[in-house]
C-alpha cells in the first residue's frame, strides 16, 4: 500500500468516526421528600423516561420536610414537599406542581361518616379518647389515632390546619410513610389516620370521612371546597440548580404531565412555567 493510499485510509476512518453520534450520556437526578406522593412521583418519573430516555431517578421518601433539608445540605438534588413554604427554609425554591388532600380516613367498622375539624382537633390533641364521645361511630372502644413525624410535610400541615400550630398528642402513633399510616388504620377497628388521596381510594382498605360536610375527592380538591387541600411542591436550591431537575418539574406541569397525575390519585393543576 502506497504513503498516498495508507494517509486516504486513515482519513476515511476518522470521518467515518466522527460520522457515529455520541452515546447520550445518562443524567441520575437524586431527590427526597413526601413519601404520601411517592406513588405519583414514581408514575411521572417513569413516563419522563420516555420523553427523556437518558434521565434516571433515585428518590427517597423520607419525609417532605426531610427532604427540604436534604436540598439545604446538598445531599439532594430537588425534594417534594407537602406544605408551603416556611421561614426556616432559607436557601430555597418551591414550585407548584399539583393538588393533593390530606384525607382523614377511619376502619370500614366505624360507622362514622363525617367530622368536624373541632372534632379532629380533640382527637388528636388527646381530648377524646373514647369513640363513645362521637355519635354515630358506632364504637365505644378507645381511639387509636395514626399520624406521622414531623420529619414530614403532612404533619406540618395537618399541625397548622387542624391543630392550629400546636402538637399532635403523645397517643398518636407516628408512622415514618404515608402509606404505613393506611396500613394501621386498615389493621384497627378503633383507628383513625391521615393520608394522602392516593392512600385512601379504592383497595386501601380504609374509609375516607367528609370533614364539614365535604369529601376528599379530586373535585373539592381542586375547588377548593375540601378544607384539607393542598398544593404539592417541588423544592429546589436557590443557586446551582439541576438544568435536568428544572426540564423535568416544568414538564410535570405539562398536559402531558397531568394524565399521569390525575391516573396516579392526585389532581392536575396547570401553571406557566414563570410561576413559582
């Protein structure tokens, strides 16, 4: 082979290189947070796959509030959180992404159907400790009341709209997931629990109760109707945020988006993408 033949050979093979595109190179996006919407994070996550194949999750629901920490700290690169904003969340952004309510939901023995929120304030402040001091359960057994830490958004929230600010008795069980709070209630004729949409619906196993009158049902939700609504966040640190975080929480607001969250037990809510 001649100098000429070999120096057309090599060429021919370095264009040919430079002709095969680069393999996308994968993103893994670490988040933490509210565990009562991990069912529907983990729905949008794996619908984002397909929009954006290249993008992978790792999310660890150990509680809204822990999970705003998390994004403090560094230790995350977004979380999701089930209350608003607070002064102690220095550092950071929240976006609206969605409605949610925070259920109260009984065992299907009670024959409870609503509830007032004074009624569930003495509950679970401790005043009423006997299912005999609410008329029409049925039950005269001792309340069993399940809620969560305050390592979660829930109990932030439920602790500002019930309790007004002050904190749940020594007698509710804190269960450390969302979904483990429906377990118990389901598991105990006396028990009583708060939950997010997706925890209480069909083949939870539990009973959902109107609270003044209104149910917890993605109509009254929205509206606004159902006291216990809620907006769900997407928290991100102020500065270096994820270029692939923020293409992925302006997609959740997305039509697109809100099949899946309306499908998944939440409720879609629309915003423009300047919106914080």
């Amino acid at each position: 082979m001649t100098l000429r033949t070999r120096t057309l050979a090599v060429l021919g093979a370095v264009v040919a290189a430079l002709a095969i595109p680069a393999a996308a190179s994968a993103t893994t996006l670490i988040g933490s947070g509210s565990s009562a919407e991990q069912t529907i994070l983990s729905a949008l996550f794996t619908a984002y796959k397909k929009v954006k194949p290249s993008v992978n999750f790792v999310y660890t629901a150990d509680g809204g509030n822990s999970g705003a920490k998390d994004v403090q700290d560094g230790r995350s690169q977004f979380a999701v959180n089930t209350r608003a904003p607070l002064a102690t969340d220095s550092g950071l952004t929240y976006n609206k992404i969605f409605k949610d309510g925070l259920c109260v939901a009984v065992n299907p023995a009670n024959k409870l159907t609503n509830v007032t929120t004074t009624q569930l304030a003495d509950i679970f402040l401790g005043d009423f400790t006997s299912w005999s001091q609410l008329p029409g359960s049925g039950l005269s057994s001792t309340i069993a009341p399940f809620g969560r830490s305050s390592t979660a958004g829930s109990y932030t929230f439920f602790q500002s709209a019930i309790l007004k600010g002050a904190t749940q008795a020594s007698n509710v069980a804190q269960e450390s997931k969302d979904g483990d709070v429906a377990v118990a209630v389901k598991g105990n004729s006396a028990g009583i629990g708060y939950v997010g949409l997706s925890h209480s619906g069909t083949g939870s196993g539990v009973k959902k109760l109107t609270i003044n009158g209104e149910a917890c049902a993605p109509a009254q939700i929205k509206s606004g109707a159902y006291l216990l609504n809620r907006y769900i966040w997407f928290v991100l640190p102020n500065k270096h945020q994820s270029k692939a975080a923020v293409a992925f929480v302006k997609w959740v607001r997305t039509k697109a988006a809100a099949k899946v969250i309306n499908h998944s037990g939440a409720v879609a809510t629309y915003y423009d993408k300047n919106i914080k």
